[in-house]
C-alpha cells in the first residue's frame, strides 16, 4: 500500500469515527435537552394561546399532543444517557489517535515501510466497533451531521475526502423532510385561501 492509499483510508476511518462519536453525543443531547425544549415550547404557546386565539387551533393543539408523545419516545432512553454520552468521549479519543496516525503518515517518506502503521488503524477500527452502540435516537443522525461538520475541525479529513455540501454535509433524509413540510404547509396555505374565497 502506499501513502496516499493509507492517508485516504485514515481519513475515512477518521470520518466513520469521527460521525460516530458525535452521533453518541447527539443521542446523549437529545435525551438530555428535548423534554426541556418541549415543556418550553408547550408551556409558551400555551400561554400566547390565552392571548391570540390563532394559537388555539387544533391544529396547533394536535401538533403538541404529537410534541408531547415524542416525549415519552425519547423517555426511554433517560436510563441510559450517560452511556451514550461515556461511549462518544471514547470514541472521539479514537478519532485523536486517528489525526495523530494521519500527521504521522503524512510526515513519512513515500517510500517508507507503513505496515506498522496499517496495523494501528487495524487495532483503531476494531476498538470503534467494540465501543459503538448500534442502538441511536430519532434523529441523532441529522444532529450529528451538524455537530460533525459545523462544530468538529475536519480539515484533515477534508483534505482526502473533500466533503460536499448537499452530497455530505446535509442528510438526504433532512433534505426530503424539509421539502415534505414544505409541501403540507403550502396545500394547508392554499386550502385555507379556497375556503376563504368560496
């Protein structure tokens, strides 16, 4: 194998850890912080209900009941957040270990022996595996495209990879639920002005 060979697959063993551990610490911040931003966004437009009555439709009303269930979804993993978030910190420890092994490659001769050097991404990845869990939250997957490539420095993995905005930055799945939205809040828009006009 040669170097160049080497440095890609480090950087992308980089990005598969690198996205897992934020992908823990995204489950970990959902089951931490949701039902606080659920019993505030429920508390606040109930009280703005009291003063415009647009705000106490059913609409709204059946929009928080799903809120509020989502709630007791995300419930059943409070037993076991501190797992999640124990697991990211050794994960992300895998992805140092990783950029060290990168800047270390990078820095040797192309014609140097890099068996050693396979053979620590080997021990790397298996550690990953044997720390990972498989089991994630709703959603933590769009969230930990933004802790990853909004918050995580991935310059190194870039410079192998050279991530994409739509291609990788941003999850198909968020794009389609987006537009999915779109969609409904603009047949609502345009049923309402029907009725409105008839």
């Amino acid at each position: 194998m040669n170097k160049n060979d080497l440095l890609k697959m480090i950087a992308q063993k980089g990005y598969d850890v690198g996205f897992g551990a934020k992908k823990h610490f995204a489950t970990y911040d959902i089951i931490e912080k949701a039902p606080g931003w659920i019993g505030f966004a429920s508390t606040t437009v109930g009280i703005l209900g009291l003063v415009f009555d647009g705000l106490s439709t059913k609409l709204i009303s059946a929009v928080f009941v799903i809120v509020g269930v989502s709630g007791l979804y995300i419930s059943f993993y409070n037993h076991e957040k501190q797992t999640y978030d124990d697991t990211g910190t050794k994960i992300i420890r895998l992805c140092n270990e990783l950029k060290a092994l990168y800047f270390t490659v990078k820095s040797l001769p192309d014609n140097s022996n890099f068996e050693s050097y396979i053979d620590q991404l080997n021990e790397i990845e298996d550690r990953y595996y044997s720390y990972s869990i498989s089991k994630q939250i709703l959603a933590s997957n769009w969230y930990a495209h933004y802790k990853f490539f909004w918050e995580h420095q991935i310059d190194w993995m870039d410079e192998q990879l050279h991530f994409k905005l739509f291609e990788d930055k941003i999850p198909l799945s968020f794009m389609l639920f987006v537009l999915l939205v779109i969609l409904i809040i603009a047949v609502y828009i345009i049923n309402c002005n029907l009725h409105f006009i008839c």
